[in-house]
C-alpha cells in the first residue's frame, strides 16, 4: 500500500497489497436497518462502488464482509438476503473473498439447518458475527446456554466466531471465552477500548487474560472513534497499538479498516498512516504478517 511521497521518506512502507478483513456495505433499497436510520453519515446505502473511491492510493487485494447489524427479531432476520446482496457486490468486485454473516446463534441447535443452508450455498461465508454490544440483556445473551451452544456449533463448520463489544462489556468475554475452547474467536475493534475515558490499565488487564486463550485473535481496526473522533492524535493511540502488539504479537493482530464505519473519525489512508507510524520498529515479516499473512490464514483465503 502506499501514502504520500513525503511520508514515504520518514516511514519504511510494506510493498504488497492489504488484505481488509471488516468490510461494511449496505442497501437501503434491499434490506432494513433501523439502527442506521435518520444517522447523519449512515443513513443512506453504501456500496462498492464507494469503498473503491475511498481506498484512494491504498492497494487492498482481498476484503470481508462484515456483516451490519441488518434488522432481525427474535424468529428470524435478513441473515441469508445480506449474503446474496455481498454475492451480488462480489461479482463487481471479485476480491470480496469472505462472508461474514449475522446467524441467531442464541437459539442454540435450532440454528443448526440455518448454518447448514449458509455452508451449501454460500461458500465464502468465513464465520459468523452475532452483535452483543446493542443487546437489551447482553450478559444474558453472551451467557445463555443456548447461546454458548450455538457458538460452539461452528467448530462443526470449521468457521470462526466475531466478537463485538464495547469496553464495559468486556467482563462478560472474559467470562463467555471460557466456554468455547475450540472455535476460532477474533476479537473486533479492540473491544472497542475506553480511549477517551483513559482506561489504559483496564484495556491491557483485560487483553492480558484473553491472550491465555489460544483460540482468540484480535482486530486492530478503528480505534479513533474511541478517542475523541473530530479531534484525535496518533499519541491518543499509540498507547493502545503498542499494548496490542506487545500482547497478542504480530502472529494473532490482525489489520482491518472497518469501512465506512471509520468515517465517523477517520479515513481509511490516514488510519493505516497512524499504524505505519507505530508499527515502525516493525521487521518486513512482522509487518507483512499483520497486513495480510494473518488475515489470509485466519479467514482462511486461499490466497
């Protein structure tokens, strides 16, 4: 990937194209979601098309879709309809190479045909995100046997699970990962630490404890919102990269952009400029691991 020339001059920049492992497109014309209405910024659709134009000079050879929060109820969602609308989005851009869907994991077994349907005819679905961050009763869900048992369901697929939560939920985590000793567990944005509030000790506390398990990675993606999202700095962050890789290391960290769910405080060339800049000391290999390795092999690619 590459940024400008001058910038080129102060940091050493990997010679290889990214690999973007959380990818957000959404048609508001073909599915719902509440949760984006009357929102500023996103409340309107996003497509392809628009992530091309926003990469600008960054080279992405793979991206996977993540899946947003599509609305659903307690008897069923827009699971498969949000995969055929990435299938569609695929065929203008063939290096949408995962899938990531939302499937209701917290009916336990039921969920198993669901699953089943997904593996046969969809073939690029990678895993499965069910959402606990926006839950009415998050603890409740994360916690339940039903949905500890729908989790644990995916070591039968060979996929992964996706954990998104905020950094006050992540107390429940500590205590759900005990419960899923197999399945590949990736956890997103950090769990969204407590930047802003400065809550630097607990962040690395609790990163500390989920490193023990090695069924767990993490995503080092969109950590300005936590900040202050109009007006962060590098050194807002550095703190929280550099305990990220002082704990996890270059084997189990792994690069996303979450687009465009970044926009809301940053662009997609300046926040890989921000971990260009922190990752500096970095070797080729390490490097090379994080922006692409890692998520090809954890996503399982084939690239």
């Amino acid at each position: 990937h590459t940024i400008s020339s001058c910038q080129k001059d102060k940091i050493k920049m990997p010679n290889y194209p990214i690999i973007d492992t959380h990818l957000h497109i959404w048609d508001m014309e073909r599915l719902n979601y509440s949760a984006f209405e009357g929102h500023p910024l996103f409340g309107k659709s996003y497509h392809i098309e628009d992530f091309q134009k926003d990469c600008e000079d960054l080279e992405i050879e793979a991206m996977v879709f993540v899946e947003c929060f599509a609305d659903f109820t307690k008897k069923g969602g827009q699971y498969i309809d949000e995969i055929k609308f990435v299938e569609n989005s695929a065929k203008k851009d063939p290096r949408i190479k995962g899938i990531v869907p939302m499937a209701p994991l917290e009916w336990g077994g039921s969920v198993e045909p669901m699953l089943k349907e997904m593996q046969t005819n969809h073939s690029t679905v990678k895993g499965i995100r069910r959402i606990m961050e926006f839950d009415d009763d998050p603890r409740g869900l994360t916690l339940s046997p039903n949905f500890i048992e729908g989790v644990n369901l995916l070591e039968n697929f060979g996929w992964h699970f996706e954990i998104n939560v905020n950094f006050t939920q992540m107390d429940i985590i500590r205590e759900f990962v005990q419960h899923i000793p197999n399945v590949p567990m990736i956890l997103d944005h950090c769990g969204k630490p407590g930047i802003k509030e400065g809550a630097l000790a607990q962040y690395k506390d609790d990163i500390q404890d989920l490193v023990s398990h090695p069924n767990i990675w993490i995503k080092l993606s969109d950590l300005p919102p936590y900040a202050d999202p109009q007006n962060w700095t590098d050194d807002d962050l550095r703190p929280y990269i550099d305990a990220t890789i002082d704990t996890f290391g270059f084997d189990r960290t792994i690069y996303a952009g979450d687009w465009p769910i970044c926009l809301q405080a940053t662009s997609l060339s300046r926040w890989v400029e921000t971990l260009d800049k922190a990752l500096l000391g970095a070797s080729e290999v390490e490097l090379k691991k994080f922006y692409r390795d890692n998520a090809n092999e954890f996503y399982r690619l084939g690239l």
